[in-house]
C-alpha cells in the first residue's frame, strides 16, 4: 500500500523503524520528518473512514 503525505502529496516510504514497521517521511513543506507506525496509521484511516460514515449518516437526518 502506498502512502502519500497529505501536505506535499510526495511518496512516503516503510521502514523498519526498532521492531515496528513505521511510514517515514521528511516533508519539505513543513521542514520536519513525519514519523507514525503503520498499525497506527491503519487503524486511523479505518476511524477515518466509520466517522465519515456516520457524518453522513447524520447529515442525512438534517436534510
């Protein structure tokens, strides 16, 4: 799976990082290394995906 940072849309790269595989990444628009381990970023873009599910199950309550 590719990762893209969501500032410069450059690719970022997995690593074996200790023990855990992490995606790193130096972005040159913020002028700081992006570091996060992938089980994080996994289960972030999955919350990611159920609450904008529910946004939308919410937003069709008011429309």
């Amino acid at each position: 799976m590719n990762h893209k940072c969501k500032i410069c849309g450059k690719e970022m790269r997995e690593e074996l990082y200790g023990e855990e595989m992490s995606i790193i990444h130096v972005c040159p628009d913020e002028d700081k290394i992006v570091h996060i381990k992938k089980e994080e970023l996994i289960y972030l873009l999955k919350e990611r995906k159920r609450l904008n599910k529910r946004i939308k199950e919410i937003r069709s309550f008011i429309d």
